[in-house]
C-alpha cells in the first residue's frame, strides 16, 4: 500500500505537524488541555527509545514490547473503526472481527524494524494545546545531521486512561491519509482482500522472525 501506518514508528519519532489550518478541532482560548498530556508523551517516546537503544534485547523479544506499548497507550481499535468507517454499515460481524483481529498487529509489522532507524534521535516536548475533547502535545526530534522535525500527537482520554489517537505527518492527517489508502484498496479489490492482504503481511513478518 502507498501508505503505511505510521503510530509505532511515533513511538521512536515525532512527526511533522500539520498547518493549523488543517487540524481538527478548535483550540479553546489557547486551553493547554489536559496536564497529563505531556508527561504522558514524554514517557511513551522515553520507554520506546529504551526499547530501541537495549543492546541485550534480540528483535523478538523488542517487538513483544513494542506491542504491549501499542495496546496500552494507543486507540488502535478507534483508529481501525475510523479507517473502514464508509465500508463498516455493509460489512457483517465476520468480516469486523477479522479485520480487527488483523489490524494491530498490521500496525506493528509495518513499522517495528524501521524503528531502529530513528535509535540517535531526540525528542524535545515544546507546549500542549487543547482541542475541544483532544489534547495537542507539540515536540522537536532531532537527529545528527538532519533538519529539526516538528510533531504534534492527538491525546484522548478513554476509559480514565490516556491514549494517542491520532498523529499528523508532512500536513497531512494520518488517520484520514490511510482511510482513504483503504478506500482505494476496498474499492479495487474488496474488503476481504484487505483483510487478507493484511494477514498474508503479519505471517510473513513471522516466519522472518
């Protein structure tokens, strides 16, 4: 796909922001949002950097907490809805519970081995802002050689615990970027296929291992 999701490689590095203009929601009178956006944040991107910079740790054993990571700090069964949200009303139980079984994992193979890639960066939390039930938490990765990269994360509270809901890449918005990535898929080659293609991706990110 021309897309690939890119919520575990956040874990490693932010992401460019999107323009204002372009953000969803509305900032109320410059809110910082919810406190615990930050410290938040700033523990998920610390905890995956730790992952990427443990040297006794074997590639198994660091996608294991990459995957716990994911499941307790990001929505990805919100993220999944929101990606087939057209497609959901024609789509029978079967078919949603395949596809949400399929789409974690999905997440995680698309990016666990590119993580290694952003191992020298750092990540620098700048301001929060808050937008309407979303908090905004802006930050600056830098990386030897290369031209500061600015970031914002869509924090939500779910159930009294926060989780990412959304990341914002290069102006563009990831969750719609891949919804319509999807879209295309669906429309040429059907939903089953996406969910097939899905898992045919998971299994042979395991049989690498």
């Amino acid at each position: 796909m021309k897309h690939a999701l890119l919520i575990a490689a956040a874990l490693a590095a932010g992401l460019p922001a999107l323009p204002a203009a372009a953000q969803v929601g509305t900032a109320t009178a410059a809110s910082p949002g919810d406190p615990t956006a930050r410290p938040f944040v700033e523990k998920l991107v610390n905890d995956g950097f730790a992952v990427l910079r443990d040297k006794s740790l074997g590639k198994q054993a660091a996608r294991a907490k990459f995957r716990t990571m994911l499941t307790q700090n990001v929505a990805l069964d919100d993220i999944g809805m929101r990606l087939i949200r057209r497609q959901k009303a024609t789509l029978t139980p079967a078919q949603l519970e395949a596809y949400r079984a399929a789409f974690p994992e999905f997440v995680l193979n698309a990016y666990a081995d590119r993580l290694y890639d952003y191992a020298d960066a750092r990540v620098q939390v700048q301001r929060t802002l808050g937008r309407g039930a979303f908090t905004e938490v802006y930050t600056r990765v830098t990386r030897p050689s290369a031209q500061p990269i600015d970031t914002i994360w869509q924090v939500k509270s779910a159930g009294g615990k926060l989780m990412v809901n959304n990341l914002v890449v290069a102006g563009v918005n990831l969750s719609l970027t891949q919804e319509a990535d999807f879209a295309s898929y669906i429309t040429k080659n059907g939903f089953d296929a996406l969910v097939a293609f899905m898992k045919s991706a998971n299994a042979k990110s395991v049989a690498a291992r």
